[in-house]
C-alpha cells in the first residue's frame, strides 16, 4: 500500500500508510496527517485516490504546497516524489514497505526498573557552566616547552617516553577539539538542511571521540514517552551491515528522568542500569549520554557506545560531550527559528505583490486565525475600484512595443504605490487596466473613503505623468467604484489560483468605469451611502449598464 514517509523540521521521522480514498493534511487535530507547524495551515492539502492514482490538491493554503520543488495546486503523485508543507518534507512512496534509513534502523529496547545506587552520576541542568572552548585547549606554547624540557632530559625508562608521547597526544587532541567546536559554529551558517547539520556535527563529534555507536535521539510524546531517533552513526561499515542496531532505553531514560549526564564504564556491569537487557544484547562496555536543553526542559540525548573492551570512555570525554550537546541544544532551537523566519520571509514575499506593508503587518501579527483562512473563500463587504487607460488601442498603433511596455509600466508602478498608500489590495493587471479591493483580506469601516481618496490621488498623479510626457504619448483614465458583498478567497484552475474578488458589486463596478468620461470618478449607490458626507459628490442620475436588467444610480466624485 502507498505510504508517506514524514521527516519534520527538528529531523523527527514517522510514516504514515495511505488506507483511504481521501487522506487530508494539515495543522488542525482533526487532519489524518497533523504537522504541528505555524506555518501549515490549519486544512493544508488532500491525497484523494482516484482511477489514475493518488492525486494531491493545495486546499488553498496560505504558504503553498511544494513537489520536487515547484509550487503546485494539483498533482498526479508518482513514487519518491518529494513534497514540502511549511518545513516539513514529505515522500510519497507506492511500495509496501520501505527499505530503513540507519536512523529507522535504530531500535530502543525496554528495560526492567532501574536500582537505586550510592554510585557517583554527573548532575545536569540548563544553567550548568558548561566548559568553554578555551577550557578544553591545553596551551601550545607550553606544551611544547614541557615536550622540549622532557626531551632534553636523557630518557632513561619507558615511563619518561610514555609521558611524552602522552602530552603529545594531548596536544593533538586538544586541536580537534578546537576544530569541532569552531566547525559546529561555522556549519550552522553554510548548511541549510538540518538533517545534513546534526549528521555532520555526530561525524565531528566522531573525530575526537573514538566510539563505536553515536545516536541523536529527540523526545517526543510525552505521555507515551516517545523518543525519536534523529542521527544514528556507526565507526565502520562492517557494525552498520549487522542489521538493525539496538540502543539502550536503560540510559536514555535515565538521563532523560534525573536528567543527569551519565558516564559508564562497563554498562553490563554497572548497578545503576540494572543490568538492562538491551546492554547485553548490544555488548555495551562503555557509555555515555547527556541532555540536550531548551531552556529547562529537556528535549533529546545524545548517546556514544563502545563495544571494546580496550576502549574505555572517561571523564573527559563526557565533559567535551556535555559542551558539543550544549552547541547542539542551540543549534535545534536556531534551525527551528531559522525556518520560520525563512517561511514567514516567503509569506511575506508574496503578499508584497498584491498587499499594502499595513496589511501585511496586520495579516502576520494577526495570529495563527488569520493566517489560516486568509485565503480560504469568504464573504466579505469591499469596496471595488477599476481603473482603465482611455484609448489605449491608438497608442499601441503609434508606438513600438517597448515603448508601450515601458508607458505600462510606469503608469501600474505609480498606481499600485497609491493603492498600497491608502492600504488597497492590488487584485490583478487586465490589459491597460487596473483592478484593486478595499476590504479583502482585511474589511475595515473606511474601506470606500479609502478607495475614493485613493482613486482622486490616481487623477492626481495622472496630471502630473502627462505634464512631463510628450503630446503624442498623452492619455486619460476613467475610473469607477462600487461597494457590496462578495466572495474573496483563492479562485481558479488547479494549476493557477489567484487571490480575488467575485460578486454582482465588482461587475457594476466594472460597468461603472466603462460609461465613465476620460478622468471621471463614477461611484454606485452604496459607495454613495458610505462617503456622501464626506466628499462632493454629484448625483448623475439612473443608467442601464451592460449585464444588468434594471437601471442603476450613478454618482460622480468632484472632489
């Protein structure tokens, strides 16, 4: 049966299996697929099974759906494709079941209950002083005069020469330390994809802790105490090709629990793990683990194992661990603000095109509400304005291309730029024509005096255009406005929808500007009845205006 393999934005992976003709996506608890994300919409995108296949649809969410990385409002899926809701990556898959990653491999096995014991275990907590890199260098200059001295002494028995060769390996190790800790700070910045970030700073971790397991586990459902395997990394090939690999939930809940760094040196021997069932079946001689903090909650481990009996972990290891675990603890919580700020940056990118930065800023800081059904179809009152260049068919005929692009051009920019002023929503270019909303997404009490002042600032900056343009490149606009319900939301075909308005009040509104004179504001009744008293406005009397049976009231805005 089809499956969809989910990887969220902190490196949790789960699957879900495809059983029903119509599989719904979102934020919303009442979704099959809950990605608890702001940036996912409450009712995102749906999976319906029909006669060719899977076919998933973008239920006009307010941040898009992603497939192989094009925006897309429906798609035919096909096996592996890749789909990205808000920061979480979804894999479509059409076979029953799914070769494991390393990190699917990992299996945590229960334990009996754990003993009390005198036994000495490193206490943890958000505010401990972790050591600072400085800590963890031994200084070169005087290493090295300590090497120099000592080789200038005749060496006289091994343990002279094992002494130096001792701060030699020092030395070493104390510049990969050095290099790890300046390496997590600069892979934060060059690496974009988490995942790839926390296996590159396990490999890190790697080069200057010899072990023979290397596990990032992530707390999930508190209730059902769930941990999540993140980044599982074996020394060798020849570890990783035994199959399945089984960690300890024996040490991981204990330092989850007392939450405390814990170091072993023989784990199935040490009386603080009850001799959990899971170090025998992995042959763990030694361990360690420590939390991974935000702020003072813990949200995950990290764990190294060793299967050797030579190869003993000390408390040297440990502290260097806890530092690396308290860059990794940061470095989570960075990657998850690092991607909402990328996702509201997107957000935020495409309502510049048709949003004034007011509205924008209401729309964001309106909350999660807001962000979820602005563009979902709704009833709204909003003031329409249509604005048309007159004559625009005989300029064409007159002037190349280019030059008519460039007329365009000039005159939208300056045009938008006044919508976005009086807090309008630029709906769409036509052709020489130009329509924008006063109250979609967003009604407010003055949305027809706004459309009207901006409509008069239009004429206005008109009149100055043409002041600077030659005779033969002058020209006029008309210029009509109607107020009443409509339905705003994302219209249109599954592979373009755009935010618009439709009703009977953007059609009159439309007939409104084609009966008007050149640089005439027209208006409709109800736009009257909102701004009588507060411009001059002249009544122009009934009119029969295309598509409508009746006789309409029309108004013209002097001033």
């Amino acid at each position: 049966m089809p499956n969809i393999r989910i990887v969220s934005s902190d490196g949790r992976i789960s699957h879900f299996h495809i059983l029903k003709d119509e599989t719904t996506i979102g934020r919303g608890k009442d979704n099959d697929i809950t990605l608890s994300d702001n940036t996912v919409s409450r009712h995102h995108a749906l999976i319906r099974k029909n006669k060719e296949g899977y076919l998933l649809t973008d239920l006009g969410s307010f941040n898009g759906t992603i497939v192989n990385e094009e925006s897309i409002q429906r798609v035919l899926l096909r096996h592996d494709d890749q789909i990205k809701i808000g920061p979480t990556k979804l894999t479509f898959s059409t076979k029953d079941k799914v070769e494991p990653s390393l990190t699917e491999s990992l299996i945590l096995i229960p334990e009996t209950d754990e003993e009390k014991d005198d036994q000495k275990i490193i206490q943890s907590s958000p505010q401990a002083d972790y050591q600072e890199s400085g800590e963890l260098l031994i200084s070169v200059d005087s290493m090295k005069s300590s090497v120099e001295s000592d080789l200038s002494i005749p060496v006289e028995g091994a343990g002279q020469k094992l002494k130096i060769e001792e701060d030699l390996s020092s030395l070493e190790r104390s510049n990969k330390v050095l290099f790890v800790l300046y390496e997590i700070s600069r892979q934060l910045n060059s690496i974009s994809d988490f995942n790839e970030l926390l296996n590159k700073i396990m490999d890190l971790i790697f080069m200057v802790i010899d072990a023979d397991y290397g596990f990032l586990i992530l707390t999930g459902d508190k209730e059902r105490e769930e941990l999540i395997p993140v980044v599982v990394k074996c020394r060798d090939d020849q570890i990783k090709d035994k199959g399945k690999l089984k960690a300890s939930r024996t040490i991981v809940n204990k330092v989850i629990k007392d939450k405390v760094a814990l170091l072993t040196s023989n784990a199935m021997a040490d009386s603080r793990l009850d001799h959990g069932k899971s170090l025998f079946l992995q042959q763990i001689r030694s361990a360690m683990c420590v939390p991974l903090w935000k702020k003072d909650k813990i949200i995950g481990v990290i764990q190294l194992d060793s299967i050797r009996l030579d190869n003993q972990f000390d408390q040297d290891d440990l502290e260097l661990l806890k530092t690396i675990g308290s860059q990794m603890a940061m470095i989570i919580e960075q990657a998850s603000l690092n991607e909402q700020i990328r996702e509201e940056e997107r957000m935020r990118s495409r309502l510049e095109r048709f949003h004034s930065p007011q509205v924008i800023e209401m729309i964001l800081g309106g909350g999660q509400a807001t962000k979820d059904n602005i563009m979902e179809p709704k009833d709204h009152t909003a003031t329409i304005l249509f604005t048309d260049i007159i004559g625009f068919t005989r300029l064409s005929e007159k002037m190349p291309p280019r030059e008519i692009n460039m007329i365009l051009n000039q005159f939208f920019s300056r045009m938008t730029d006044i919508i976005f002023e009086y807090d309008g929503t630029l709906d769409k270019y036509i052709g020489d024509a130009l329509m924008a909303v006063f109250g979609a997404p967003m009604e407010k009490e003055d949305d027809a005096e706004r459309a009207i002042l901006a409509a008069l600032k239009m004429r206005q900056e008109l009149a100055i255009m043409m002041e600077q343009t030659g005779p033969e490149r002058q020209f006029d606009v008309r210029i009509g406005i109607n107020t009443g319900r409509v339905v705003a939301g994302n219209i249109g075909s599954p592979k373009r929808m755009d935010y618009t308005v439709i009703g009977d009040p953007v059609n009159i509104a439309s007939r409104l500007e084609s009966i008007a004179q050149p640089n005439q504001i027209l208006i409709g009744e109800e736009t009257y009845m909102h701004v009588k008293d507060t411009f001059m406005i002249n009544r122009v009397g009934a009119r029969q205006v295309k598509g409508k049976s009746a006789e309409i009231m029309v108004y013209e805005v002097v001033g």
